[in-house]
C-alpha cells in the first residue's frame, strides 16, 4: 500500500489521531493513543476562557506575589481579569539562605541544588495556602505561572566571557510546584528569550504590548522593581518601533543601604530619604557608570548595582564619610534621574503618558523626583490601566502562562518572536 506523503494530523477524544490516505483515497486506521498529561494539556489550551496563577518573586527578596487572572483568547484579543492578588512575605530564614547565593559569582553549589527544589516546595505551600484563605479548590485553576527565584542574570556585556553566550538563572523547580499543587506548571521562561538570541530579560514586553498599547496615545509602562524597566509604546501601533529595556537601579540600592545601615528592609513611605540631602557629587559620580551609555535594549541586575558599585562611586567623589540618610536620599534620586534621563534622551516626551508600577511606584521620594525632572510628562500607577500596580509582574507572567498554552509567536521590535516556558505535570 502507497501512502501519499500529505497527512492530516487532529486531535479527538483521549487520542492523538494521524490520519493517512492511500492511493485509493481510504483512510488509515487511527493509532497513537494520548497520554493523560497530553490530554489535559490539550483540554486547556482549548478553553476559551482559562484560570491561571502567576508568580513572581524579585529581586528585592521580599515574598512571593500571587495573582489569580482569568483569561479570555490570546494575543492582541486578551482580556484579562485579577481575581485575587497577594504577596506572602518570605520569613527571614528563607531570606537569608537565598541572600547567600543571591547574585555571587562564586556560590556554595550544594546550597544552590538544595534551594532549587526548597524553593519550589515552599512556593507550592504558599499557593495552597492562598487558594485556602480565597476559597478556591487547586481543581479550578487551570496553571500556574512562575517565573522562580533569580539567583544569578548574566548578559554577555556584564560576564565579559567571549566564548559564552547569555546567560541566567532562577531556582524554584516547575516539577516540585506541579506535583505538590496538583496543577499544570509553566516555568523557566527567560531560557527560551535567552536561547532565540535575547538576554532574557526584560520580558515585561511582551505583556505589556498585549495588555497596555492603545492606538493614538504615546505610552510607557514603567516598572520600578528591584530594577527599572520600561517598555515604551509608541501611539501609531508599529510594533517595530517598540523598545522595552532595563534602565538601571530601582530599588535595590535604596533597599541594600536601608538593611545596611538603618537595619530596615526598605525605606517606607520614604522617610529615611526625605530627612536626608541628595548629594550632588556622589550623584553625578553614580550617573557616570559605563552602563548609562551603552545602547539599549540591555539588561541588567544586583549583579552590576550593588552597594561595591556605591563604595566605588563615593571614592571617586570623595564622599566616603557621607551620612547614611544623605546616602539613602542619593541612592533614591539616582533612581529617579536614572530613569528620567533614559526618558528624555530616547523617547519622544510629546504627548507622553507614563504608566508606573513596581514598589518604587509607591516611594513617594523617587515619584516626585521623577515627576521634576519630567514636567509636562503624565505619570500615573498603572491602576489607571487596570493593572494593579503591586500585581502587575506576577499577572505578566500568567500571562505567559496563557500565551505558551495557546497563544502565536509575536514579532516586536528586534526582539526574538518566541512562546517561552516549560511544562510540568503533576503525575
């Protein structure tokens, strides 16, 4: 029996059925039986609508974000929904095992093995632990999202190794967090980015182009996380026009002086700051880092800005003897003019609506520097979108989540047009 070369391939039931037609015309008897996994994969990316958890845990070392979305379609006709929204401190213990591993070039590798697969247990009971305080069975969500615990980002422009490639790494297993949930993971997303040619970050790209463009208004979505990135979206809808970067610091300088010097893990409603004086020459010392010239898009990391970078700085200045407040107060505005010069030296500030979100969008400090230093620029909390500003990392990822399930590559700018992330079951 001749068998053309043309097939039909279609899924029906709980097989996959490859359909082949002989010379005559006649089809072949259907074969290859699906497994449950496949099956229940196939089932939810079929749904019109889905449930889905998206995790997010920074570089600030804070806690776990939460957030329960409900998706209708992908792509460009997303809509999205945040049903529920927490973020579940981590307890000093698990702050201090990762704080040991957490951005080093040399690393106890035993620890990081273990801290994988600790991870992933524990971001597993905090989920469980939401779902119970929501009311909501494991056997309603559909998957879960999670993007893990960076320990360690590294561009080929900050490792310098020319025979090595990008490079990053989150623990927090996708596997451990399937099986001890119940329910279908999607993790490792940023290897996929790294592997078609990016960096690896920042992805907040992708959904913010599906969430936040809107034909005929001239936008950036800005997050002030541990790192400053944003994603400018320019008002005529040309997606090749696109830019989504990492600016520089966000938050974690401000937070490494506040544990070093205040014994506090963030300057809260920017008191430390405002009792402070910004000190001009350690400021301008800070600006002058190679990394604010280099052409974006880039990435970055605690890798780079740390209180070493600082100590560099404030030799160079000469402000070695400064005040811990007066160093608080500098560290909040280099933030701000970080970010308000890459603003003014790269987009186009006509007509400019500026969307903020992260932990720095609430440090009144850094808010009010920004505003100064762009007048005439719209800044708002991305409340204003319907993306609650605390929540918005943590529902990006779900929506990668959604996106690997059922969604299409999109080409954005020189970005690589891939659907990132890996599945885990939970038998």
């Amino acid at each position: 029996m001749r068998f053309q070369n043309k097939y039909i391939r279609y899924l029906q039931s709980a097989a996959i059925k490859i359909t082949f037609k002989n010379s005559a015309g006649k089809n072949v008897k259907p074969m290859l039986p699906l497994n449950s996994n496949l099956q229940q994969l196939f089932n939810i990316a079929k749904k019109t609508t889905k449930t889905g958890i998206g995790l997010m845990s920074g570089t600030s070392l804070d806690g776990l974000d939460i957030a329960l979305c409900r998706f209708t379609g992908n792509g460009l006709n997303t809509r999205f929904e945040l049903l529920k929204f927490i973020t579940i401190p981590y307890p000093e213990d698990i702050k201090h095992d990762v704080q040991q591993i957490f951005a080093k070039r040399l690393a106890d590798l035993e620890k990081v093995t273990l801290l994988n697969a600790y991870i992933g247990t524990y971001h597993a009971e905090l989920i469980l632990q939401a779902l119970n305080q929501w009311g909501i069975p494991p056997a309603e969500v559909d998957f879960i999202a999670s993007h893990g615990q960076t320990i360690y980002h590294a561009p080929k422009r900050l490792h310098h190794h020319t025979n090595y490639p990008n490079a990053t790494l989150q623990i927090g297993d996708g596997d451990h967090i399937a099986v001890k949930t119940g329910i279908v993971t999607i993790s490792d997303f940023r290897q996929k980015h790294i592997a078609a040619g990016g960096e690896g970050a920042p992805l907040a790209l992708y959904g913010d182009v599906l969430l936040g463009n809107k034909t005929g208004e001239n936008r950036v979505l800005l997050n002030i996380g541990g790192i400053a990135n944003l994603t400018w979206l320019p008002g005529d809808g040309d997606f090749s026009r696109v830019l989504c970067t990492d600016i520089g610091p966000g938050n974690t300088l401000i937070d490494a002086a506040c544990r070093t010097y205040f014994n506090q893990a963030f300057d809260e409603d920017s008191s430390i700051a405002f009792s402070g004086t910004v000190n001009k020459p350690l400021l301008n010392a800070l600006l002058a880092h190679p990394f604010f010239a280099e052409k974006a898009p880039k990435t970055t990391g605690p890798e780079l800005f740390n209180l070493a970078l600082v100590a560099e700085a404030q030799k160079a200045s000469g402000t070695e003897n400064i005040d811990p407040a007066d160093l608080v107060s500098t560290l909040s505005a280099f933030t701000a003019a970080s970010i308000a010069r890459f603003v003014n030296e790269n987009i186009d500030i006509n007509d400019l609506k500026i969307f903020a979100s992260g932990g720095g969008a609430r440090n009144p400090f850094v808010v009010a520097k920004l505003k100064k230093l762009l007048p005439g620029v719209s800044i708002e909390d991305s409340n204003t979108l319907g993306i609650d500003p605390d929540a918005k990392e943590a529902i990006l990822f779900a929506l990668l989540g959604n996106e690997a399930l059922s969604g299409q590559p999109v080409s954005i700018g020189n970005n690589p047009a891939v659907l990132m992330g890996k599945f885990s079951f939970a038998v």
